[in-house]
C-alpha cells in the first residue's frame, strides 16, 4: 500500500506518516514534506523517483504527472484499466494526504500583493485531491489533521480504511477544494473589478427543532469571520436551545445595542423594541427600558452593553424572558439566574470599534437580495431644524436617543421619547400616522403628555401626523424630510410651536 503525503498544513503529519510507516505502507512525498519526514528519521520515496520527471518551474509543476493521476484514478475492477497502468510502468496509490497552499492566509495579510497571492494558488494540490476523491471506492482521500486518527484507527482494525468513510472523506476533500477555488475566485474576481456573482460561504451550527412555525425545517449557519453583535459568534453560558424565532429577535435586539456607548438597556418582541433606554448605570437603563412596556416584555428578549450584575439580575429574574444578552455576566448574576432553566444566557462581544458595514442577505422566491448593513446613522444637530422653533438640549438629547432606535423599527416607524426612554412604538402599519397613534397612545397610557420628542424613520408626507402629536404633547419631531409636502408638515408644526428637523436620511426597515 502507497500513500502520496504532501502539505502545507504540517500539523500532525509526522505521527501520521510514522504511523503508516509502521503498519507497512510506503510514503511518497514532496518539497518540504519530503523534507519534515526525512528530518524525522522516515524512509520516504520522492515524487521525482516515482515520476521520472523533476520538479520544475519552481516547484509549480511536481505532481501534475500520469504517473500521479493515472495511479489514483485507476479503477481496480476494471482489467483494462490495471492493464493500461501495468503497460505504461504506473503503479497503484491507495491515499491521498494532502492540504493546500495557504491562499486565505496569504490574501488576509494587509501587505499582500498580487503576485504573492497568485503564487499561494495551488494547483497539483486540488487536482490530486479531486483525483483520489473521484477513485473513492479505492483510494483514501485526507486533506484535514483531525482525520488522521480516524484513517489510522480503521487501518489498524480492518487493514484499510471502509468505504462508507471513504465516500466521507471524499465529499469533504470536494468541498474543501470548492471552497478553495471559491476564495480564489473572489480574489481574482475583485481585482478584475467583477461582481455579478455572488459567493457566500458559511458553516452549519445546527439543526434547529423548526423554523418560524412547527411544519418549518431551519438549521443556523455562521460566516466565517468572528464579527462584533453576532448571534452566531456568541457563547451560549445557559438555557436551552435557540430556536429560529430567537435568533432573529436576538439578531434585532444586537443591532439596537450596536448603536449605543453608554450604558444601554433594550426589551424586544418580534424583531421590534417595546422598550429602551440609556441610564447612568444599567440598573437605571434597565428600570426604565421595563418601565416602558411590562406587558410586551413577557417572553421576550433583553439586551444591554455592560456586563450584568447580580443586583440587575435579581430584577430580571421574577419575569419571564427567552433570551438575556450582555458582554458579560458577572458570576454572581449567574447564580442568581441559575434556578431559570430555560432561561438562555449569550455572553456576546460588543467591540463597537470593529463594527463595519457588512453585507446582508435576504431570500425571496428564486432570489436573493444582498446589501450593506445600515450601520450609518447620523447625529441629530440643532442646524437641522427647519422650523421656526428650535429644540431645547433636552429636546435635542432625546431626538438623538430616538433617533437611533427608530431606524431598528419596522416601517412604517414612529417612536415617542421622553428622558433617554422610549414611552411608545409604533411599528409595521400600512400609514404614519396609524404608527404615530399606536406610539403616542402607549405613552398616554403611561401618563406622559408633556415635553415628548417624536422620531420617524421616513419622512412625513402630510401635516396629518404633526397635528395628531401636538394634541399628545409632543414638542420636536425629527424625520428625513424629502417629501414634496414637507412644507405643510413645517406650517403645522410652525402652528404648534414644535420644533422640526430634518436628517436628509432616512432609515427604513422592511
């Protein structure tokens, strides 16, 4: 039995290459490996013996070979096959051990250039491993460390490797080399200024017990870089498993915290905040995020942006909530929190500093839709006011607050706030001003009519809105502007004495 090592990834592969020695196999290796084994004390056959070809080009060319191809994709119950090698001096190889040139890394590094990217494409590498995975019925394919104890085990109990882990480690040598030449691709691909394909690339955390609904399949796949506000790249520290329905709201709940340096406290329900709010500490932001809606809290989910304390936990604990998230939790809160058995616990990082607009990615029917994140969000600033009243600091603390929770709110959006809090949301409805209702009614329903600031994702299309929030006591609104009637939204708001600014942006969520 032959086994043709050759790696860049050299981890393990000197017990792996001893071992086989010792069960009987040859090896035949190449370049660096060749020279790692030698080094090792091991009898090693070189490529070059087997090819009768030197390595040439500086190495580019070593293993791209009959003698190579025609040994792995020999098929060993065809006669004429056997037949064709024996007449052509090609001897059988029975695995292939082999990883490639390291082109991820290379490409990651900030002083790359091209010409050192290109030369970290590997070609031999990829074209023996898709050679030896199409032979899988006959010959071993490894191109992972952490299978080696697993091919060894085998070898030692049956004398070879089974069949069932061959077609195993066939699919996984395809995917790595799809993989592989899927990086490539998009290198070479932004340096040729293309981009009407699009690559994604991500990896199954699990099976999840349904999607949205029951009678829904769902599993959970994370990107491979590690980013800030992920549900993915979390630690999960307690309770059971995430479902579907959490991971989205969780996701929701993360992108409202991503906004906010201070202490932060939100409440969320179905993708939408029923309460929020900064604080001096999180104890505050989190007695006023409650104190905003504690009927739509129940079952759902709470975020913040410093590490939980047992004294916060200890308010959390008497009401029901599916998901807790902090950067941190201290180990007393944990305790605290340990009779909830269900209750989940993500420890996520809140790096606000690594945050950039990443792409997002939606389904439709035969399609996908992709765009940057909407990390942007602009500070609201006295010269934005378009009316004859200006906002008062206060006023202005609060459109800023507003502002930054608005733009997480399905559209159409409204969001009434008074003191670094949220008194009202309304989110999702067919017309602005059936949005401005729901919110401004919540905040009367909490005794709040004076000194309300509004918030609009999008712009205010008639006086209508305006009018209905002067009668609640809102006294600044700020919105995008844009419309062709923005001038009757600043007559009415003129003719109440609030104060108007326009953004120039405007934050819709669908």
């Amino acid at each position: 039995m032959k086994a043709l090592i050759s790696v860049s990834d050299k981890r393990g592969v000197v017990e792996f290459a001893t071992a086989l020695a010792s069960l009987g196999w040859e090896i035949i290796a190449t370049g660096g490996t060749m020279k790692a084994l030698r080094d090792a004390g091991l009898e090693i056959i070189n490529i070059s013996d087997i090819t009768g070809f030197p390595e040439i080009c500086e190495g580019r060319v070593k293993t791209l070979h009959p003698k190579v191809h025609g040994a792995l994709l020999g098929r060993r119950d065809k006669e004429e096959h056997l037949a064709q090698l024996k007449e052509n001096g090609i001897g059988l190889i029975d695995m292939v051990c082999v990883n490639l040139y390291p082109f991820e890394a290379t490409i990651a590094k900030e002083d790359v250039t091209m010409e050192d990217a290109v030369e970290n494409i590997d070609i031999g590498g990829p074209s023996m491993l898709r050679s030896a995975a199409k032979n899988f019925r006959d010959v071993t394919v490894v191109c992972d460390p952490d299978d080696y104890s697993v091919v060894l085990d085998e070898i030692r109990s049956n004398g070879n490797t089974n069949l069932e882990t061959r077609l195993q480690l066939s699919a996984k040598a395809y995917t790595h080399t799809a993989m592989y030449d899927c990086r490539i691709a998009e290198y070479m691909r932004r340096q040729a200024g293309l981009s009407e394909i699009l690559f994604l690339d991500y990896e199954k955390i699990q099976d999840l017990r349904y999607g949205e609904n029951p009678h829904q399949k769902a599993s959970f796949f994370k990107g491979k870089e590690a980013v800030p506000f992920s549900v993915a790249h979390a630690r999960q520290l307690g309770g059971k498993e995430l479902s579907y329905n959490n991971i989205q709201d969780a996701n929701a709940a993360l992108s409202i915290v991503r906004e906010f340096d201070e202490p932060f406290c939100v409440g969320l329900k179905h993708m939408n905040p029923c309460g929020a709010s900064i604080g001096k500490d999180l104890k505050e932001a989190w007695t006023k995020a409650y104190e905003a809606d504690k009927v739509s809290i129940y079952g759902g989910i709470v975020a913040m942006n410093r590490p939980l304390t047992a004294e916060v936990a200890a308010m959390m604990k008497p009401i029901f909530l599916e998901i807790i998230m902090a950067p941190a939790f201290e180990p007393e809160a944990l305790e605290v929190l340990a009779t909830k058995k269900n209750l989940r616990l993500l420890e996520v990082n809140m790096d606000r500093s690594a945050v950039k607009a990443t792409p997002m990615y939606v389904s439709v029917n035969g399609g996908i839709l992709a765009q940057d994140s909407d990390t942007a969000c602009k500070t609201i600033t006295e010269d934005m006011t378009v009316t004859e009243r200006k906002p008062s600091v206060r006023e202005l603390e609060d459109l800023n607050f507003g502002w930054r929770i608005v733009k997480h709110v399905k559209s159409n959006a409204i969001v009434v706030v008074k003191n670094g809090a949220t008194l009202g949301v309304g989110a999702g409805q067919m017309n602005r001003v059936g949005s401005a209702n729901i919110a401004l009614e919540e905040a009367r329903a909490a005794g709040q009519t004076e000194g309300l600031v509004l918030c609009s994702d999008g712009f205010l299309p008639f006086g209508d809105t305006v009018e209905l929030a002067s009668k609640f006591g809102v006294t600044a609104i700020v919105q995008p502007g844009g419309s062709i009637r923005d001038e009757e939204s600043i007559e009415k708001a003129n003719e109440k004495n609030i104060a108007m600014l326009f953004t120039g942006m405007r934050h819709f969520k669908h």
